[in-house]
C-alpha cells in the first residue's frame, strides 16, 4: 500500500528484481505503471468517504455525490473528465457507487493572456523576459521595448497564454503585497467571462484597486454618521423609492449572474453601477440614511464572493457583529421593484430624442400622446404628419415621419 514516501513497487524487491525474458540476465521491472490521472480521477470519492480505513468508498459518497459543479482549464479537463468518467463507470461496475456520470455541470475556464518579450541570440535558445521587466511603449500599431536592466531593445511576440517557460506569468505575491489579494481577485472575475481568455492588465488591476477605495470611502463616509436600522418603504419619497429600486434590481440581477448564468463579470458591472447611483445620492435626512444603510448592507453582501476580505471588515464597520461568511444571501424585496410610472425612450425617424415618463401599464396611445408633447420630440416632428408609430411596451416608442 502507498505509504507516502514514494512509489511502493520501487521498494518491494519481489516485484522489482526479475530476470530478462530474452536475455537471461538480471533485471528490473517499470514501476511507473500507472498515468497519474489515474489518482485524480477517483479522489471525489474518497473525499466523501474519508477516514474509512476498511474501504475506498462507503455510503456517503452516495449523498455527495455526483460533484455539482466541475471548474478546470480546457487543457486539464479534457483529460480528467475522460479518465474520472471512465473510472466512474468502472467503479460503478465494480459495485462501489450507483452513480454513471461523476459530474452534473462542467465549466471551462479561459486562459490568461500577457505580452511576450524575448531576444534571439546570435546562438543558443531564445531568451524571454517578463513583461514587468521590460519597459514598453506604442509607436502607432507597431510595439516595442527595452529592458529596463540594460535599455537594449527586446522583441515583442504578442498577447499569448502565460507559461513559465516564455517567463510571461504574473507573480500573485507581488499582487497581493502592492493591492492585497481581493483586489486581484476582483480584476480576474470582472475582466472576461471565466469562460473566455483574459488579457492581463496593469491598468486593469488598478481600476480594481481604485473601486475597492472608493467603496471603503463611502462606507467609512456614512459609518462616521452613525449606523442605522431599515427604511420604512411605506414613507419614502421618490428618490429613496428610485435608489431602493435600483438596489433590489441590482440584487435580483447579481443573484442571478451569479448562481444561475454564472457571468461574474456582468454582476461586479451591475455593482459598480449601483455604487456610482449611491455616491451621486445626497439625502442625509433620517430614511434617506437608513436606506443608505441598507444599500451598502447589500452591497458588501453581493460582493463578499468576490473580495471576501474587504466584505467583512466593511460588514464589521457597517455595524454587524457576525462575520460576513456566515451570512445568507440577501432576500429581495419584491414590493420595492413596483413602480408607479416607467420611463419611455422617444425617437424620431430612428434617432433618440427624448424621454418621457408615463404611469406603469400606460397604452400605446397614452405613450404617444406624452412623446407629442414632450418639447424635445416635438421640435423634431415641427408639426408633420405622423406616417407610423412603432411602440416596445415598456422601452419604446419611434414616431416616423
């Protein structure tokens, strides 16, 4: 049995030691006998059967199982889920588990992308150099550079997949040392899909860096004010019922980005949104704090799978006394989605003109009554005849002329 120290063939002279079939003489077998797939393709099993010093799986595997959720480079997998499916299937013939199929879902992450830098020396091998050491520029179209060590020019060799061997890979420490580990975290999920390859950006991790300060400069804005309780939604005036809005079509949004369609990117967008809608917002009176309050509860509560760190001492800070890792998923307050009048994009042989409000559920002539009015749409129409209206309830209306 595998001990730990090593292949257990390598140690047992009764199966290493042998004689050559064809000479006679004294030999050795191969003892690397098995591809190490092999002990990756089984281990959710035991897993989920741990401690059991009698069997390699048991009953529990039965609840676990099969994985939820499989995440892994497309390279990677491809040759995992082929040999994990197979030794399932093997096992399941065996009579070791019930399940066919080790994995319900499969996601297949994007690879990272950073420029390639190198010299072609006059003999030898290539010689590549990490982006960071190098000091580029943009001539039009045209890249080029020089190391910073010595200033001689360096080539470029375009945007390719990270790999040590072309020295292109970003160190996570010096990441995590200059802006900490949430905010590397936040430029990796709100870059791309994690689905699509990513192009690495300095000036990407800063604009990271720099919406985490501003989110920390707003709590630490209203915390110094004082904390308070939730709004009464029956005594809010029009703007607290538009912010509020906002907030829980934000979170019905995140929510969904996140457990269903999984689209990081486009949750931490609808975040950043919400966060400029809360720093344009002035109302210091006592509901208009309270449903600040609540926006940044909520807020921090959304982004806590992304920048766990940060989450909970901004939770801390916003009064909580639990930490931010044992709260539940916000629930959304359906009542504050309601809205009593929608806004209507009004356009003019096809172009933007105006906006217009109208109560909710309003008619197609209703709609067009408000776009003729509307001083900005009637210039354009100057009083011609209508050929035709086309109306999208709820978005739309485009007066043809």
């Amino acid at each position: 049995m595998p001990d730990g120290s090593g292949n257990p063939l390598a140690k047992s002279k009764a199966f290493l030691d042998c004689q050559c079939p064809k000479c006679g003489e004294a030999a050795k077998r191969e003892t690397d006998t098995m591809d190490t797939f092999v002990d990756s393709s089984w281990y959710f099993f035991r897993y989920a059967s741990a401690h059991n010093d009698r069997a390699m799986v048991d009953e529990r595997a039965g609840y676990w199982l099969p994985v939820d959720q499989y995440i892994g480079g497309i390279e990677h997998a491809i040759l995992h889920l082929l040999y994990s499916r197979f030794w399932t299937r093997v096992m399941r013939d065996c009579g070791l588990t019930t399940i066919s199929e080790p994995f319900q879902r499969l996601l297949t992450q994007g690879m990272v992308l950073n420029e390639i830098w190198f010299r072609k020396p006059t003999s030898g091998r290539i010689a590549y150099y990490n982006p960071a050491e190098v000091e580029a520029k943009s001539e039009g179209e045209r890249r080029t550079g020089v190391l910073k060590s010595d200033s001689q020019p360096v080539e470029f060799g375009g945007i390719g997949t990270m790999s040590k061997s072309r020295r292109n890979g970003v160190d996570p420490q010096d990441l995590i040392d200059r802006y900490g580990a949430d905010t590397a975290r936040l430029f990796t999920m709100f870059a791309a899909p994690p689905e699509h390859t990513l192009e690495w950006s300095d000036e990407g991790v800063e604009g990271a860096f720099r919406f985490m300060k501003r989110l920390w400069k707003i709590v630490h804005a209203h915390v110094q004010g004082g904390t308070t309780g939730p709004p009464d939604p029956r005594t809010l005036d029009a703007a607290q019922q538009t912010l509020r809005r906002q907030l829980h079509q934000t979170l019905a949004k995140v929510g969904d980005d996140i457990g269903r369609r999984r689209t990081f990117n486009t949750a931490i967008a609808a975040i950043m949104e919400l966060l400029n809608a809360l720093a344009r917002f002035g109302d210091q009176s006592a509901q208009g704090r309270a449903v600040m309050q609540e926006a940044l509860d909520l807020v921090v509560l959304m982004l806590s799978p992304f920048v766990p760190h940060a989450a909970h001492a901004l939770w801390r800070a916003l009064g909580h006394a639990t930490a931010v890792v044992d709260e539940r998923w916000p629930q959304l307050d359906a009542a504050a989605l309601s809205q009593d009048t929608i806004e209507i994009v009004v356009q003019v042989n096809g172009k933007l003109r105006a906006r217009v409000r109208v109560p909710a559920g309003a008619d197609e002539a209703t709609v067009r009554d408000a776009a003729l009015a509307d001083p900005a749409a009637a210039k354009h129409v100057a009083g011609q005849p209508i050929r035709m209206v086309k109306y999208v309830p709820g978005k739309l209306v485009n007066l043809v002329i």
